[in-house]
C-alpha cells in the first residue's frame, strides 16, 4: 500500500489556530507532512525565516514528530498559473505516494482539475471560528488571516 503524503500550502501571515486545524487533519490522515510556506519573497508583515521559526516553534509545542514533516519555502512563480506543478516540484512530491492536497478555501475549477492531473487528491477542510485577541485586548470571531489583518488595519496596529 501507498504511503499517504499531506501537502499543506499557505502563506501563513500570520499563523492561527485554522491553520492549526489543517496540520491536526493532515497529520491524523497522512504518514508524512510536507508544509509549504508560500509567497516567501514577501514580508507581509513576517518574512520567511521568521514564518519557518515560527512553524517549527509551533509543531514542536503541538509534540508533531519532526520525521513526519518537512516545511519548505516556496517562491511565487511566474506565471502563477503554473503553481500546482511547481509546487509538485519544488517540494519533490512523486506519485511514489497517494498524495492529498489540503484546503480550506476553494480552489478554482482550473486547479482543481490540475491537482488531480498531477495525482492529488484535495481535501476540502471546512473553517472553523475561532477568537483571536486583537492588539487593543479584545477578543474577535474571525476564521482567516485576512480577518486578522483587516483587525490590525482598522485599528491601526501592525501584526506583530
């Protein structure tokens, strides 16, 4: 039988619990992790090596074993419509392995048909709320990141 492989892709700006969510679902599911940081050329507002710091820090608190996973980072290519192959690429994904590709977003029709061309299989994870403490104190029902940034935006704090 194939091993199981869980691909994770995110730009993890900031880290939250939803993301958290997705490694807790891969790793019950999968033999082995590959966690892609995306969008590594930018720094908005953590750059790549504190993303990276900040993931490791995380799964090791979590107690994830460090032989199931792999964290890699992963430049936007160009032109972005070739993302799914790339990312096969870049994170050396053979089809040695049954491989699923995790989400909570939906992807486009598009991808979606790329991803399963390439031997992916996506598992579509539904948002779940969770609070987030806003820089004023104050606790905020949000399931995204950008519901994180948009916080920070409105009142006027840089995410830190």
């Amino acid at each position: 039988m194939k091993e199981r492989l869980g691909l994770i892709l995110g730009r993890f700006q900031p880290l939250h619990p939803g993301h958290l969510y997705l490694f807790n679902l891969a790793f019950g599911e999968n033999n082995k992790i590959i966690i892609c940081i995306g969008s590594a050329q930018l720094s908005e507002p953590f750059s790549i090596r504190e993303r990276h710091q900040r993931i490791q820090k995380q799964l090791e608190i979590l107690g994830y074993d460090r032989e199931r996973y792999r964290i890699v980072d992963l430049v936007d290519p160009k032109p972005m419509d070739i993302w799914p192959s790339y990312v096969k690429e870049i994170c050396g994904i053979t089809n040695e392995t049954k491989n699923f590709f995790y989400r909570s977003d939906k992807l486009p029709k598009r991808y979606e048909q790329e991803l399963a061309r390439l031997g992916f299989r996506i598992r579509y994870a539904k948002r779940k709320p969770f609070y987030y403490r806003g820089p004023d104190g104050f606790y905020y029902q949000i399931s995204s990141a950008s519901e994180i940034k948009e916080i920070h935006r409105k009142l006027g704090k840089e995410i830190g």
